[in-house]
C-alpha cells in the first residue's frame, strides 16, 4: 500500500520517520505541496493521503484517485474534505479530534491580553518612533468582565479555566452543554442571544459545519453588548466577515483577535484567485473585506497559529499515525461519520 503524505514541512517529516518505521507494508511518501486538481498526479496510486486543511479534497479530486481508500486529515476541523462523496466511493475519513486543547485555549488568551492592554500598538509605537507618550495606550481589566463562550468543547471548556484565574465572569453557549462543567466553574449555560448581548469578550470555540456558518451575521451582530471585543480561533466562515467590518468601523465592536479569516485560503493563494474567471464574485467580495480587517488599528489577525505549537505539532502527527495504523490493521480509529 502507498501512503502520499501532502503538505509536509522538513521537521514534519524528521517526526513522521520514526513513528511510521513500525507499521509493515506500506510505502511513504512526502511532498511540501498541498493535493489540489492540478497535482493529482502525485496521488494516482495513492491508497492513502495525509492532508492539513489547505488542501480541498471535493469531488473532482476524489474522481481522479481511483485508489484511495483512507484519506487523514491532520486536523479537527475536515470542511476541506467532502465527507459525504468520499464515504459514497467508500473512502474512509479520519481526522485528529482532540490536539493542542491547551495550545488553542493559551493563544485565545494571547489575544485577549494583546487588546486588552495594547500591547501591539504599544510596540509599534516605540519601535517606530522610539514614542513613550501612553495617552493612547490605556487598556481595561480582565478581572470582573464577562467572558462569553461559543461552543463548550475541549478547548472551550480550557478558556473557561483560564478565565476563571482572571477573575472573570462565564457565559456560555452549547447545543449540548455540559451542566456538571458549569457547575463546577460557575459558568452560565445560555441562549446564543444572550452570550452576545451581556459578554464585554466574545471568544468562538465551535466546529465549522453547515450548521454553524455564519453562526455571527448581520442579523444577530447588532445583538452584541456595545463595545464589546470578538475573538475567533476557529474557523473564519463562522463569521460574517461584512457583518463584522461594518459592526467595527461602525463602532459597536471596540475590536477582534482573528487566528482564522473567511478568505483564509484565497489569501494564501490571491494571484490563483485573481487569474480563476470561474471564481464566484461574492469570494472577490470576502477577500477585499478581509484585507480591509487586516488594516483596522482594532484589529489583530494572526495567520492561523492558535494550534503552532511543538507540543501540538508532535501530538497531530502521533494521531495521525495512529488513525493510519488502524485502518492498515482493519480498525476504525477517529472515522469522521456522515
């Protein structure tokens, strides 16, 4: 069996070599390039692919592998596979459900402080111009404000600890909240509305699906207390980027801490975009208001690093070995279900 594993640093692969030298029979390959339509040749005979989520894996890819039989997402999030055609050509999907639950929840912090004390436009300010005037730099306390928590899983779950040693007040919003949790931390268990309208920081923490795109949009962003800050390290379509833009220069938020963006991909690859004249309009749209949010003085965006730790790099590949061994050994570990 062949195993083409895709977007590959070199220290990925230092790693990745002495944890598949124990599973017999099966070929690795490493390539630096994320799979896509145009270097499909690469996986031909691939039974497996290890991919990370800047590769999209939709049905013209699946079509044109007629080997694969096990695809492994080196992430939590898989909105980049379609789960659906995969399991209909009975390819199986596995994906790393739980990593960096710490990483994730130490850099939404990193965020928070980053605003709450401009620490950023402090630096810019000395290091530009060597300017020690701090009239504009008065920040606000952590301790006493109201924390509002978008999904209750791990690492939601991780914010809330941490929230707690500043002091600050819970609530929180979960299609399936864990009461006993919240009892434990004293954390309010609420509606969407009204995390949005009591919270002076929103922090988002839950999956991407279809369930939760645009989880934030124009309807319900007038919702949020005045002046209140938004945080997202999760995934940037769960917020209305128009929505957001307008809710910041029109002053109802004070600011965000963005780790992820709606057009994060068509970023990373503008000129494809640019020169694509089958790209929808609307993506054109979301890219010009995400370079708009990357120049707002309110805003800090960080390009996807919330997870970019040593720890949760090593953790990722472990898993991902895991899930590939299972399925060499006829097991299912960490199957996305339909």
């Amino acid at each position: 069996m062949k195993s083409v594993f895709f977007e590959t640093s070199d220290k990925d692969r230092a790693m990745l070599g002495g944890l598949i030298k124990n599973i017999p029979n099966l070929e690795f390959v490493f390539t630096d390039k994320k799979l896509s339509i145009e270097n499909i040749s690469e996986a031909k005979d691939a039974d497996i692919i290890s991919i990370f989520i800047n590769s999209e894996i939709k049905k013209d890819v699946i079509e044109q592998l007629p080997s694969l039989k096990f695809i492994a997402t080196r992430s939590t999030g898989y909105d980049h596979v379609d789960i659906s055609y995969a399991t209909e050509k009975g390819i199986r999907v596995a994906n790393v459900p739980s990593y960096g639950t710490h990483t994730v929840a130490e850099f939404t912090f990193a965020l928070i402080l980053s605003l709450s004390r401009k620490i950023y436009p402090a630096y810019n300010q000395l290091r530009e111009g060597s300017d020690f005037n701090i009239s504009n730099l008065e920040g606000f306390d952590l301790y006493g404000k109201t924390l509002g928590i978008i999904g209750m899983g791990k690492i939601g779950k991780n914010v809330i600890r941490m929230a707690k040693g500043f002091g600050m007040n819970i609530l929180a919003y979960d299609i399936a909240p864990d009461e006993k949790f919240a009892s434990e931390t004293c954390t309010k268990c609420t509606s969407l509305e009204e995390v949005l309208a009591g919270s002076d920081i929103i922090s988002i923490h839950t999956l991407f699906n279809k369930s939760t795109y645009h989880l934030i949009n124009k309807n319900n962003i007038g919702k949020i207390k005045k002046g209140a800050y938004l945080i997202n390290t999760a995934r940037g379509e769960i917020v209305e980027t128009e929505a957001l833009l307008n809710a910041i220069k029109g002053g109802d938020l004070a600011g965000a801490g963005l780790d992820v963006l709606e057009a994060e991909r068509q970023l990373k690859e503008e000129s494809q975009l640019i020169n694509n004249r089958d790209e929808k309009i609307k993506d054109f749209k979301v890219l010009y208001e995400d370079h708009i949010l990357i120049d707002l003085p309110q805003v800090i965006v960080t390009p996807h690093i919330a997870f970019f730790t040593k720890e949760a790099e090593e953790e990722i590949l472990k898993i991902t070995i895991c899930n590939i061994r299972a399925f060499v050994e006829g097991r299912n570990e960490n199957l996305i279900q339909v």
